[in-house]
C-alpha cells in the first residue's frame, strides 16, 4: 500500500507567502502605486491567511475577478495589456 506524503500547514503558508512576497507586481494603471496586488479567488483557510497578511495577495471569495490585479492604495482592480500570466505561481 502506497505511504501518503505529509506536510506540515506551517511551512506550506511560508512556502505561498515567501512566493507572493517575492513576485514582481505592476503599479497601479490608475494612480501609479507600486502596493498592489495578484487578484485570487476561493475561500480556505489557507488563502484567508494569505489575505491577511500578504500585501501582494487580494483575495475574493468568487469569481469572475474583476482584474488580474489590485491596488492597495487607490482600492481598484486592473488589468495589463499582453501581460504574461503571474496569477497563483509567482
């Protein structure tokens, strides 16, 4: 019979979190901040966290997104033209 890996919760949320914090994210189109955010949906425990703590991550509990990214500062969603997709593997 086939062992089931394990893993531990702790260092899975640093693992996300250290990625999020180091993903190059674009300013704002709107007001030109460099706080934004990638744009996530679905609501778990581990995507909750992320939200509170993680400046790069905006989370909403359904879709459609209504922008790729976010703005921390101005509080709107953006998109950038032919940009490459970032979206959950920074």
């Amino acid at each position: 019979m086939a062992e089931f890996e394990t893993y531990d919760r702790e260092q899975v949320y640093q693992d996300i979190y250290a990625r999020f914090m180091r993903m190059e994210v674009p300013p704002c189109t709107q007001c030109d901040s460099r706080s934004t955010a990638s744009v996530q949906v679905g609501i778990i425990g581990l995507t909750i966290r992320l939200a509170a703590t993680c400046r790069k991550f905006k989370l909403l509990a359904n879709g459609p997104k209504p922008g790729k990214w976010f703005c921390n500062s101005c509080q709107k969603f953006f998109n950038i033209p032919d940009e490459t997709d970032q979206g959950a593997t920074p």
